[in-house]
C-alpha cells in the first residue's frame, strides 16, 4: 500500500493541535450526543478511530469506566496526551492495516478521518469487521460541496467561491472525495448497516464563529496546497481569512453528515 497521504502532516504542529482543539469546541457536543444516541455506557468496547488530539476518546474512557475499554488508531499520536487510564490503549496505526480482533467492538466511532482516504472502502471494512453482530458504527465526515458564501462584500464573496473550488480541486488531486459524507448513507445501506440515523448538519456561520475559524485555520495551514491548485490566488487566500474574521460575512463553511447504524 501506498504511504498514507493525510494532508495535515506537513504542516506547523503547533497550529494543528489548535485546529485540532477549535474542531473539537465546535463539534464534540454533537458527537457525544450521537454517542449517546446509540447507547455507549459503562463496561463497553469502543474503537475510535483517528482520534486526534483526543477529546472525544477521553470522554469515553469516562462513559465506559473501569468495566469497558476504549482503543484508538491513529497514523500519529503526537497531539494525543502522553498519559491514559487503564481503559484506554492508544496505537499508532493505519486503520486500514492495523491488526484488530473481528468482531470485537460494541462500537466504533470516526470523525473526518474516511475523507482523507482515497481507498476508505478499505477501512469502512476494517471498522465493519472489527464490530460485534448489532454493534454501532458512527461515522461523520465532511460535504465540502455545500461550502459557500452566503452575504459578505463583492470581492470577498468571489474569492470565498474560488477558495472553495480549490479545497474541492486539492481533494480531488489526492483522488479523495471532497463530498464524501454525501455518500456515507448509501455505503452503509449497501453493505447491510440497519436502522441508519443521518444527520446533514450544514451550519449557516458569521465570521468569527467556531465554524469560520476552523476554516480559516485550515486555510492558514493548508495555504501552498490551495495555492498548488492554480485556483486561487494569495490575495483570494488574504480575502478568505478577512472574510472568516468578519461578523457581518455568513457562510456555510461544509456541511458534517453524520450516519449512525448497527452491524447485522
Ligand atoms: C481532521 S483529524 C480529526 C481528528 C478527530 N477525529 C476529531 O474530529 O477531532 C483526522 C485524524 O485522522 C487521522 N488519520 C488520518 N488517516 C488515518 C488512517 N489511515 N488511520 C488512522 N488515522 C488516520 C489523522 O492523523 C488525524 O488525527
């Protein structure tokens, strides 16, 4: 297999570990809640894949206590804490090969990690597997094709546009679906996933919003590679990040479809 290709690893760790912390403000109280949906409590088997700087692991330590476990896979745990309780057992792994009991898990959980593979197929059926007969896969991942500027200035809007085409021209480079949380309902129906919950949560934001500044983040972080594109110019980067800065400029910055079902 080809090395992993996650476009975050090249970039200052210091700002990841921020945008790492601001997705986890913004969208940890939607993922607990899901999480909850599904019936995670005391003396459960959790996978949570891609955990990042580990927010939401550390929450289901909790909820599991000292009767569940909790694993975690990630291709780095540089931003994960160093220490852990005795229910958590962190590797550093790729999901799509990382060694892992079938059938073993009441649930698994992963949150904008599929999208930045191009073979996620590959890992949806090491997370299927891994799962026990009825046990919860809940997966959320991003809708880039519902990005857009909604009111703001002329000039800001048009590089607010061109900004998102070159997000959607970067994925699709890297042979990744830009949309792939679209998609997630259909997969899982098809490989036998039941009684599906979906969710496409597509937040109208102003500048300055947790929403804004994550994507302002990225766009800081992932600067050459927008650039790299041809779509976008430096300016149109400068007036991207005015724009997610202004209280008065609303946007949907991406859409998160959130799919939640049992194993058969
Ligand atoms: C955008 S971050 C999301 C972190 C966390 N799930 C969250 O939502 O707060 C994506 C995470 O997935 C991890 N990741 C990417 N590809 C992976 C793979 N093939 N196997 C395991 N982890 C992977 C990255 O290292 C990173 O920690």
């Amino acid at each position: 297999m080809a090395e992993p290709e996650y476009v975050f690893h090249r970039v200052e760790d210091q700002r990841e570990l921020e945008r790492l912390r601001a997705i986890e403000r913004v969208f940890d109280p939607a993922s607990r809640r899901r999480l909850l949906a599904a019936g995670v409590q005391s003396g459960w088997r959790c996978l949570e894949v891609g955990p990042g700087a580990g927010s939401v692991l550390s929450w289901m330590s909790d909820v599991v206590g000292p009767a569940g476990r909790v694993e975690a896979v990630d291709l780095s745990t540089k931003f994960l804490p160093g220490a852990w309780p005795s229910n958590v057992a962190v590797r550093q792994g790729d999901i799509r090969t990382v060694p892992l009991d079938d059938a073993s898990f009441d649930l698994v959980h992963a949150r904008y990690v599929l999208i930045h593979l191009p073979d996620f197929h590959v890992a949806l059926s090491r997370m299927l597997a891994s799962l026990k007969p009825g046990g919860w896969l809940i997966l959320e991942e991003p809708d880039f094709s519902a990005s857009r500027g909604v009111t703001g200035e002329v000039t800001q809007l048009g590089a607010v546009q061109r900004v998102n085409q070159a997000i959607k021209a970067m994925y699709d480079a890297l042979g990744m679906d830009h949309a792939l949380g679209l998609t997630l309902p259909s997969l899982l129906q098809h490989r036998g996933v039941t009684g599906l919950v979906v969710e496409n949560d597509a937040p109208l934001s102003p500048g300055g919003s947790g929403m804004a500044t994550i994507m302002k983040m990225s766009a800081r972080q992932l600067r050459e590679k927008y650039l790299a594109t041809g779509v976008v110019t430096e300016e149109d980067l400068d007036l991207y990040c005015r724009f997610a800065d202004d209280p008065h400029a609303w946007a949907i910055y991406y859409a998160t479809v959130a799919v939640s079902g049992r194993k058969p």
